[in-house]
C-alpha cells in the first residue's frame, strides 16, 4: 500500500534513511558517509512544510520505502523557460525487498502528485555510479537532462 506518511512513521523512516546514507557511502566513499537524518527534517516533510511531501510504501504494518519529493519553480533567471516541477529528493526501499515494485509504485504515486498540483515535468538527481537506480529511473521514462561533473584536486589523507 502507498500512502501518505504520518508522524507515526517517523521513526521507521528514519531508519530507512539510515539504510539509504549507508547505500550512498559505499557507492561514493569521497564524497558521501553513514549518517542519520535529522529528525526535524522528517517531521517538517511529514507536515507538508516547503512544499514537501513524503509517501511510504507498507506492507504489513512495516513501511518498506519511501519517497520524499519537493514541489519547485525554475530559477528566476531569463533564460529559463518558467515551469513548475516536482521533483524527487530521495527514494529509498528497503534493501530485502528491492525489485519487487515498491520503487515502481512510489515513483507513480510522486508523479501523480506532481500531476494534482499541475506541473510541467518531473525530475530527480542520481548518483551515476548507482546502476540499479538509474534502470529503474530509464524504465520510468526519465531521460537524461544535464550532468554534473567534479574532479578531487586534494587527496584525504
């Protein structure tokens, strides 16, 4: 089932988040660590502060993932076409069940929610070493748009 989180949620949200920071720190050690997501930042989204949302994916009782999106406007600059997005901030399913749709079907619901509030298109950031993500993103119909390119100039020691 895919609903709209609550307060109730919170804590195995944040666990989940857990889960996620340690997928992105094993994909980019540089740059990315294990952390926990500050609790204010989920009740915020659970309260539908910023123009954020969050959905969960439940299956008995035990929320599964999650997907926390932003509504957006482009940047005040003349050169940009004024839209509206939605845009997907992160999108975690618990490891044990990947692949079995839940991703699939928060993306939907995003979407959907994009579609109520009367965008003009949907967008997300993706690390490009995660593989697994950007398949499912490609077979959601998301195409590349831009890249974001960095160089180490100083080692860690």
């Amino acid at each position: 089932m895919i609903r709209k989180a609550d307060l109730q949620d919170l804590t195995q949200v944040q666990e989940l988040y857990e889960m996620l920071f340690s997928s992105m720190a094993n994909l980019e050690p540089n740059y990315m660590k294990e952390a926990k997501q500050d609790e204010s930042f989920i009740r915020s989204v659970i309260l539908g502060e910023n123009d954020f949302s969050i959905f969960v994916a439940e299956k008995e009782g035990q929320i599964q993932g999650f997907a926390i999106a932003q509504l957006q406007n482009s940047p005040p600059y003349n050169c940009f076409v004024q839209q509206r997005c939605v845009y997907l901030m992160d999108l975690v399913v618990n490891p044990r069940i990947q692949g079995k749709g839940f991703g699939t079907k928060l993306i939907e619901r995003v979407k959907e929610w994009g579609q109520e509030n009367k965008v003009d298109y949907f967008e997300l950031n993706v690390l490009s070493t995660n593989q697994k993500a950007i398949e499912l993103y490609k077979r959601m119909g998301l195409e590349p748009f831009s890249h974001s390119m960095r160089m180490r100039l100083n080692q860690a020691d």
